[in-house]
C-alpha cells in the first residue's frame, strides 16, 4: 500500500518525461511485489536451498501479502478504495487492520507448525510493522512503500551479508517514485524508510 500526500486532496502530478517512470517504480517496489520476494528469499535461505523453506516462505506469503491484498483488490472492485495503494489516508485504517489480522493468524499458525525461525521473524517483523501502520495512519500518512522497501534491504542484508547495503541507494528512488506522483511528502517518504529499517533491523535481528 502506498498513499497519498492529502487524504486525496493533492493536485495531479505534473506530466513529463518522468511520470512514466515515477509509475513504473512505485509498481515494482510495491509491498505486493517486495514482501513475496523477500519470503521467499529468506525461506530457501532458512533451508539452505531445500523446497521446504520455499514450502515454508509461500504458506507465509498467503497470510502476510496474499489475504490482504486480495482483500484490497475487493474493496477497488466494489469503489470501496479509490486504488491498490490506498490511496486516501482515511481509507487505510480497515485494510491495514485486516492485514494485521491476517499476519497475526498466520504467525501463529507458522509457530505452531514448526517453520524455521527467520520466516517466523520476517512474519513477526511484517506484523510490528503493520500495528505501527495501523497507529501512525490514524493521523498521518506515512509512506508504506518506503517502510517496505527500507525493511526489505535490512533484512536481506542480516540474511545474506552487509554487502547487500549496497543496494540502499535505491531506496533512494523509491522515495522519490512516491514524491514525484505526489502520493507523498518528503517527509511522509524519510519517516516511513526510518520506521521501516527500525522494525526490520530490531525485530528480525532479535528473532531470526
């Protein structure tokens, strides 16, 4: 889920050569896109390369990414959201408390079942990070993508080495993708990668 800078009051994007490109980023690095592959990253990884951590990672993806999204798909389908990224603040609260929902019952059901500790850490991440949404949305609205996306170079970065903080200049781009369709502030776009390198970085570092 992404979002708008105004509650759905902000002008249209200036057109430009950049518009273009400023949609096709914001689509890439979306939570629906990053969350999927970073799962099945960590999943494969927890198995040393075995189907069962891949088994593993997409029972995660169903309840963490899967459930919601598809609840946010409904709700466009029947006007009840403006878009896919929820775009108006004060639409937000139900689909990120759904999602919450969803993430809580299948982290559960990952525990219980016996899955390796860094699915069951990415999936405990992924709910923090979803009560923190949930809390902060009420009043402001910060950048999901960003949080996401900031969340997302963390983690691969404890699982696969420091060396993937290489990456973190994109996150760059992510931020500006989000600024440049004005779906967010500036400021919208630096909390949300904050919040989002915090939680991945104490809750997964914590758990995995």
């Amino acid at each position: 889920m992404g979002g708008g800078a105004r509650s759905g009051q902000a002008p249209a994007p200036r057109p430009g050569p950049t518009l273009r490109l400023a949609r096709l980023v914001t689509e890439l690095t979306a939570p629906a896109v990053l969350v999927p592959v970073l799962m099945i990253a960590v999943g494969w990884h927890s198995a040393q390369g075995g189907v069962a951590g891949l088994g593993w990672a997409l029972l995660a993806v169903v309840f963490v990414i899967g459930i919601p999204f598809a609840y946010i798909v409904g709700g466009v389908r029947r006007g009840r959201l403006t878009d896919h990224h929820v775009g108006q603040r004060e639409q937000r609260r139900v689909p990120l408390l759904v999602g919450l929902c969803s993430v809580v019952v299948g982290l559960i059901l990952l525990v219980t079942l016996g899955a390796p500790r860094p699915v069951v850490a990415l999936a405990a991440a992924g709910a923090i990070g979803l009560v923190v949404a949930v809390t902060v949305s009420h009043w402001w609205k910060m950048s999901i993508h960003s949080a996401v996306a900031t969340g997302t170079v963390v983690i691969l970065a404890l699982t696969f080495g420091a060396r993937l903080l290489l990456s973190a200049p994109l996150l760059a781009l992510v931020g500006w993708s989000r600024v440049r369709l004005r779906d967010h502030t500036v400021s919208q776009v630096v909390v949300g990668g904050l919040v989002g390198g915090l939680v991945a970085g104490v809750v997964f570092a914590a758990l995995h």
